[in-house]
C-alpha cells in the first residue's frame, strides 16, 4: 500500500506541474522550460538526500545501477519532457494527457519481459479501468467554446519565445478585451503526446532497475544520478551557439511558473522514485497514470481559458480510482472477503 500511495501522490504533483508549464508556455518556450525544470532537481534532490542521511548511499550504486538511473534521467527528464512541453504548447493539457497513456505500454510491456515481473487478475482489472476512464474525456465534447494561447504560430519549437500572454491572456482579460479561440493543433500535437510517451513509458523500467535491491532512502540518492545525468546534457546543448541567449531571455511571468513546475515535478519524481523502490512496476505505474484526472482539475484552476473541458470529469475519476484500488489489492488482503473457490482464479498470474 506504501508504494500505491507515492505513487498516486507522484500522480497529483506531476499534474500540478503540466499545468503550471502550460500557464508558462503562455509567455515563454519550451527551451526556457526546460532550461529552469531540469537543473533545479540537482540541488533539491541533493538536499533532500543530505537531509535524510542518505548521500552515502551513491557510493552502493553498481556501475550498471548508475547506468539505468542515467538513461532513466536521459529518457524521462530530456526526451520524454521535452515532447510533452511541445504537446502542450500544441494541444493544451487537456488533450495531450489521454494521448499519453500509451506510455503504460512501453512500460508494462518491458516491465514483464525484463523484470519479470507478473500480471495478475487484479492487476489486469486495475490497468483496464485506469485506462477506460480517460478515453470517456476523449469521447466528451467540450463544454464551452475552445480558447486559442498567445502562440499559435509553429517555428523552432525549443529556440522561439511563444507569444506574449498579454495577447488573449489574463492581462488581456484583466483589460477587458475579448481572449481569442484557441484552436488546437492536432496532429503535431498528439504526435508530440506519443513521443513524449515513449520516454515517460520506458523511465520507470530503469528506474526500477537502477533501484533494485536499494532501500527507501537510497531512492533519492537514485533521482540525484538521473536528474544529474539529464542536467549534464541539457548544458552540452545550450552550449550550442544562441541557445542560452534565448534561454536567459525568459519574462518574469514564464520564469515564474517554470519555477513552480520544477519544484512540483522534483516532489513528484522524489514520490515516483520511493514508489518503484518498494513496489513492481505494473503497480506503480498504472496508479501513476492517475495524473491525467488531476491535469482536469488543475488545468480548471489554472488555466481555464487556455483548455478544452468535458463533463465526464468524475465519472472517468470514479473508474480510474477503482483501478488505482484494484491494482494495490492482493489475493492475500481480500482472501477472508471471498469463498475458497474463488480464490485459485484469482492466484493466476502471467507469465506462469
């Protein structure tokens, strides 16, 4: 039960933080996003595995467990971030969060060829209902007439500054002028959504992999290698000629919710890397995907005017838990609820 409950804690902060870079991208790009969200996890995460005593722990790490946790950072902090901030910008939050449970996938897929790890009844229950509750958000219309961002040119998608906020943003509203439609631009953006699901898809693998036979604490000693790993490459490319001007050119309303995406996103990853220390990843993962339930609700806060919305918003929220439930039972926990008979189905497992 550990593991489902930072898992689903990952879950909500990691949803906190897409909307808070999808109110940033209103004023700023996605190589200024990633320029602020990727280095802050090196000092947090050193801090947090100082504070807890657990630094030393580096020295445990094999050479093929710090090699997994690197390509973990490589796959969830550059690839896999960098693809979803584009979808974002693209298609809003709303939209590219169901596109992106594909990653479940990738992950699920590897989890059992590479780590053997089983499915089970409950399990298979679990990943069904966290996957049909989002596809009821993708068959709702919107409620309202779609709102149109600042930006809706293409270009360079890391190196442009996206249009300014004060166009059709919330100063605009603030100044009583009319925020234009915004109008999503489907086909990158639900290709951007599976790029970025690819990476989100294949970093648990590692990441398990990185933490196996490691304690708890150990698991931040993990994140401090990946995000280190993925900090060290995001610096080789702004050493690439014009890229940290543009970086460094970022407004103070885009650093702002850069900022706050990057302090979420390290306490999600701190959750995520705990969850995969003491729970299999076809758990951790399909809970993990919860996210896209709370990307509603804060995307509603947030960036109300920026979003597509439906109204099917507690009823996919009321499947998806249940798979969230479903997926943290065992046979052992329930046993005493059912009759003998029907305990040796639900024992079965695969691979046998």
């Amino acid at each position: 039960m550990l593991g489902a409950l930072f898992a689903l804690m990952s879950a909500a902060t990691f949803a906190l933080n897409n909307a808070s870079v999808r109110r940033g991208v209103l004023s700023g790009s996605v190589l200024q996003a990633m320029a602020i969200t990727v280095p802050i996890g090196v000092p947090l995460f050193f801090i947090a595995t100082v504070a807890t005593g657990y630094l030393g722990a580096l020295a445990g790490f094999s050479a093929q467990a710090m090699g997994a946790l690197a390509i973990a950072g490589l796959l969830h902090f550059v690839w896999g971030r960098y693809w979803n901030y584009l979808a974002l910008r693209a298609i809003g939050l709303n939209l590219a969060a169901p596109i992106q449970q594909v990653n479940l996938v990738f992950t699920l897929a590897i989890a059992v060829w590479l780590l053997g790890e089983a499915l089970t009844p409950f399990r298979i229950l679990g990943i069904v209902l966290i996957l049909y509750g989002p596809t009821l958000l993708m068959r709702e219309a919107p409620s309202a007439e779609p709102r149109r961002d600042a930006d809706s040119t293409s270009g360079n998608p890391i190196g442009n500054t996206i249009g300014n906020a004060d166009a059709g943003g919330p100063a605009a509203v603030a100044r009583g002028e009319e925020a234009p439609a915004f109008v999503p631009r489907r086909a990158e953006g639900y290709l951007f959504a599976v790029l970025s699901a690819t990476g989100y898809g294949l970093s648990p693998v590692f990441i398990r992999l990185g933490l196996h036979d490691q304690s708890l604490g150990a698991s931040l000693a993990g994140g401090l290698i990946a995000y280190a790993t993925a900090t060290a490459a995001m610096a080789l490319f702004l050493l690439w000629p014009g890229q940290l001007r543009r970086a460094l050119a970022v407004k103070p309303e885009a650093a702002k919710w850069f900022t706050f995406s990057g302090l979420m996103v390290c306490a999600s990853q701190m959750f995520l890397f705990m969850a995969l220390t003491v729970a299999p990843v076809t758990v951790v993962s399909p809970i993990n995907r919860l996210t896209v339930l709370f990307r509603l609700h804060f995307s509603r806060l947030l960036n109300p005017r920026h979003e597509v919305f439906g109204s099917k918003v507690v009823l996919a929220t009321v499947i998806s838990l249940a798979g969230a439930v479903s997926l943290s039972l065992s046979v052992d926990m329930v046993a005493s609820l059912l009759p003998a008979a029907a305990l040796p189905p639900l024992r079965w497992h695969w691979p046998q």
